[in-house]
C-alpha cells in the first residue's frame, strides 16, 4: 500500500488556487465597496494622498458620482461568490451532504 502522489499533489494545487480565489474575490468585493464609499462622499481624498473621513458632511444627492450602486453591487456579488465558494467546498467535505 503506497502513497497515490499525483492525487495528493491535485489536492494540494485545488486547495491553494480555491483559497486564493477566494481571497482575491473577496478583496475585489472590499475594493469595490470602499470605491463606492469614496464616490458617494463618505471619504475624502486628501493632498498628500491619504483616505479619511468627508468633513464637511455628506453631499447633496444629486452631486454624488454615478456608479456608486454599480460598485455596491459589484461587490455584493463578489461576496456572494465568495460565499458561495467557500459552500461549495465545505459540501465537498463533508460526506453526510452528498
């Protein structure tokens, strides 16, 4: 009885390229976000480049930049993708859901 080695390596490749999947889906998702935060006024961009909080409150309406709910949906999606990867791999596992 001996060690199957190329279905150990599959295994090891699958399980490294899923968690990188995951992890870049979901930091896409929270890049998105944040962008929809900055359109919408929430976060400012200051002059020497940094990110903070708007100060002089949220803007009117009508002056926040198009796209926001584009971004915001993008990232849900990326969450929900995220998620359901994560699932995916979970039922996968577990030999009582199959």
């Amino acid at each position: 009885m001996g060690i199957d080695w190329f279905a150990f390596l599959t295994v090891a490749v699958v399980a490294v390229v899923s968690a990188c999947f995951v992890v870049l889906v979901y930091s896409i998702g929270l890049r998105l976000w944040s962008a929809a935060d900055t359109r919408a006024g929430k976060y400012t961009v200051k002059d020497d480049g940094t990110v903070g909080p708007a100060t002089a409150g949220f803007p009117q309406p009508g002056t926040v930049q198009p796209g926001v709910r584009a971004f915001r949906a993008l990232a849900v999606a990326c969450f929900a993708v995220s998620g359901l990867a994560v699932l995916y791999g979970i039922y996968l596992i577990v030999p009582q859901f199959h």
